[in-house]
C-alpha cells in the first residue's frame, strides 16, 4: 500500500479549540490516548450544532459518528 502524503493544516475548513484539564495528561505532561477521542467527539458534535446539522434539543436526528481512527 503506498503511503499518503501527510496533511497539511490548510488541508482543513474547520478548526475548534478545546481545553485540556490537569487530569488529562500523565505524569510525564503526555495526554492520555482516550482524551483524543473525547476532544474529537466534542468537535464533531459542536460542529454539528453550530452549522445548524443537529438539533439536540428537537431535532428528529441523531449525530452518530460510525468510524474514527487515529494515527
């Protein structure tokens, strides 16, 4: 399989900033692996209501977020 270029940040259309917390890193100042997951799902979902995509409050959809992966 051949490799794929490496992204670029211009790449991308939306960014969002998220807090870490105290807890989220070790001892060593490294965030832990689940930590990822939780900043990417709180991105997707305000995406998701900021651009008007999903209505949590009374929205006849649901977000579900089939596959993530990271690398």
């Amino acid at each position: 399989m051949k490799e794929s270029k490496p992204r670029q940040r211009a790449d991308y259309q939306y960014f969002d900033q998220v807090e870490t917390r105290w807890n989220d890193n070790d001892i060593y100042g490294h965030m832990n692996n689940v930590v990822y997951y939780e900043m990417f799902d709180s991105v997707i979902n305000r995406y998701l209501i900021t651009e008007g995509c999903l209505n949590i409050s009374n929205g006849p959809t649901a977000g579900i977020i089939p596959e993530t992966r990271c690398r």
